[in-house]
C-alpha cells in the first residue's frame, strides 16, 4: 500500500512495532469472540503484556513516553487490522490514560507535588498491568452535553445514580471514567463533573446486554450506577451543563480522533482479504479473479479509495501534532478547538463513508463466502 501510514516519532515507531506483533494472535481469537459477543480476555492481556497499555505514560514512570497524536492514529490502525473490537476499547484506555499523563505534567508544573505523585501511582499501575480503564459518555435519551447521571452531595462525598451505555471494554476493566450532572441549587446553574472510580465499586450494575450487529467482541455493555458512594475528590469540575468549553472540545478531539485509525485499519483488513480472495488457486477450467478484468477493476476502486483515506487520515494526524505544539505553553481560544474539531468531522465524514465502500467491494471482489461466519469478511 503506497500511501500506507507509518509514525513520525521513536514512540511512536515503539507503538506501532508493539500493535503489529499483535496482528495474528487478535485475528485468531476474534472470530470466537465475535460469534458469543463476549471479549477475548487473553487479546487484552497480549495488550497489556506488549506495553501498549501504558503507551501514553511518561517514561520515567516506565511507559513509552508517547506523545504524538499522528502516531496514536498509526498505532490504533494496525490494532484494527487485527481485531476491531480491542482495538476500541484499548482506545477508550489510552484516551484516559493520555489525561492522566497530562494531568500529571499540569501538576508538576503549577508545584502540586501531591497530585503529581497521585497521578504517578496511577500510571504506574497501567504500566504493570494492574489498571485498565473503560470511558463512556453515552445515556438514553440525551446528548453528550447533558449527562443525566447524577451526582449528588452526601456526608463527606458523592452518590452516583444514572445508566451510560456503550461502555467498551468494561468487562475486562478495573476502573471506570465518565462525566456526570451537578445540580446547582441556590440559583446557581447546574455543571458537568468527571470521576474515576474503581469497578468493583458497590452499586455499579453491568447490564451484560451487549449483542449488536458489529464489534460484538467490544465489551460495550449497559452499566447502571444505582447509589454509588465515592470520596469527595473523586467528583472533579469540568464545565457548564449543557454547554462547550475549550477542556471538553479538546477531550472529544483528541478521545475520538484515533477511533478513526481503527476505521481505516479494518478497511485496510478488507482489502488484504479481497486480494487474498483474488489471488487464491482458481477452480479446474476457470480463470482466477484476479485474471478477471471486472476484479481487476473493483481492486483498482478499493486501492483508491483507500489511499484517499490513509491521506486525509495522516493529513489530520499531522494538523493535531501541529496544534498541540502551537498552543503548548498557550491557551487555547474556544474558536480554534471548534475548528480543529470541524476538520476531525471532516476527516470522519470521509472515512466513515470510504471504509463502508472499501468492505461492500471486498465482499464482492470475495462473494457468497464473505456472508459466512468463518470468514473474517463477515465481522468487518
């Protein structure tokens, strides 16, 4: 693949090396997956095992020290190629993780020596395997900006009542990150909070509903908080309900950009398989599709079709890395994060769309077989 993403940063080559060891053994463990939509629990520890886990931890805290965003995108594009499902999930990890390392660098710098070393052990625990962290955002009936999960003042902290659903990964781990609603009260008006907390946390309920038509092997379960008591710091202020801030328009960005690798890394997947197809001994008297101007043809659209999309993918990798340095020791004006946002849904209206066309040819280019459960085809 001539337009093919490769990583621009020693971590980030550490990373992607790491993701593409991986690619046999999450290929051979996803179709058992796939067909009992559960998660291959020994993929995620391959995961944790390769380091790619504590990708985003600083190295003196013994991670990689990764900090590119284009080279994030790399990565999670050869995880893709193996199993989309984990590929999700760890992303949902990884996203946290990386506010976790910049938490910690913030702390440093302002001399808060004490929630640096908190942070530390924190990111030392992702480094040893002792900490995976699911994210979710998602809740019936509303949008991103207005949780209805509720965090409610009690004694000396918070109770925790509300359902979030699309929580991937979170059969396989040990902590919990989302936002949730704070009602104002004294005519103050109501705001937006995080918390972190541990997932054997008495009263949070996982529905054990997850069964969807595609990355069946995610773990994305309904999880119920149905009073849920945490500590007092572990409810940290992130904005105004219902309203963007700067914090909360990079967090989206920057979460959500590398899901898009993981896109083009299973289109990237669908093409190998339909040249597989092409290619594979042709039947007594018969020519084989590769030999087929009409396949010759559909790989020709699926091969442009893809380097369109590695391009505008690497394109927006480069934008963010970019952006991120510009405003390093700056802050950032609310307009410029709506617009790199508007440029990360530019880049998803392509890919999305370009990697549904890439697998509809991949599975002509394969046929009737591609329809079959033992063929990967199928779960793309």
């Amino acid at each position: 693949m001539s337009y093919q993403l490769t990583p621009k940063t020693p971590a980030g080559k550490n990373f992607v090396n790491a993701a593409e060891s991986l690619t046999k053994s999450l290929r051979d463990r996803a179709q058992a997956a796939d067909q009992s939509s559960t998660v291959a629990e020994a993929s995620f520890d391959d995961i944790k095992t390769a380091g790619i886990n504590g990708a985003f931890v600083p190295e003196d805290c013994g991670g990689m020290g990764l900090t590119s965003i284009h080279d994030w995108i790399v990565g999670m594009s050869r995880l893709g190629r193996g199993d989309g499902s984990v590929a999700l999930a760890t992303n949902m990890h990884l996203a946290v993780s990386r506010g976790l390392s910049s938490g910690r660098a913030s702390a440093q710098s302002s001399g808060n020596d004490l929630l640096a070393r908190a942070i530390e052990a924190q990111l030392e625990h992702i480094v040893t395997g002792n900490m995976t962290i699911c994210a979710t955002a998602t809740e019936p009936g509303t949008d991103n900006l207005h949780p209805l999960t509720l965090a409610t003042p009690v004694n000396d902290g918070w109770r925790i009542d509300g359902l979030k659903l699309f929580v991937t990964g979170s059969p396989i781990a040990s902590h919990i990150a989302m936002n949730l609603r704070v009602k104002g009260g004294d005519e103050k008006p109501d705001s937006i909070s995080s918390v972190m907390m541990p997932m054997t946390t008495k009263g949070i309920e996982p529905q054990n509903d997850w069964n969807a038509m595609g990355m069946k092997g995610s773990g994305s379960q309904s999880i119920r908080f149905n009073n849920v008591l945490v500590p007092k710091t572990a409810v940290n202020p992130v904005g105004p309900w219902g309203q963007w801030n700067t914090g909360m328009l990079m967090n989206r960005n920057l979460a959500n950009l590398p899901l898009l690798g993981v896109f083009l890394g299973i289109a990237e997947h669908a093409y190998e398989l339909a040249i597989d197809a092409a290619l594979a001994t042709k039947k007594e008297g018969k020519p084989r599709q590769a030999d087929l101007p009409g396949i010759q043809h559909m790989i020709a659209e699926i091969e442009i079709t893809l380097a369109s999309t590695q391009s505008i993918v690497g394109r927006m990798g480069e934008i963010t890395d970019n952006f991120l340095e510009e405003f390093q020791q700056k802050k950032i004006p609310i307009e410029r994060a709506h617009e790199l946002l508007k440029d990360h849904q530019s880049m998803k209206w392509v890919v999305n769309r370009n990697a549904i066309e890439i697998v509809n040819r991949a599975m002509d280019v394969v046929g009737g077989s591609g329809f079959m459960d033992k063929n990967p085809l199928s779960r793309l």
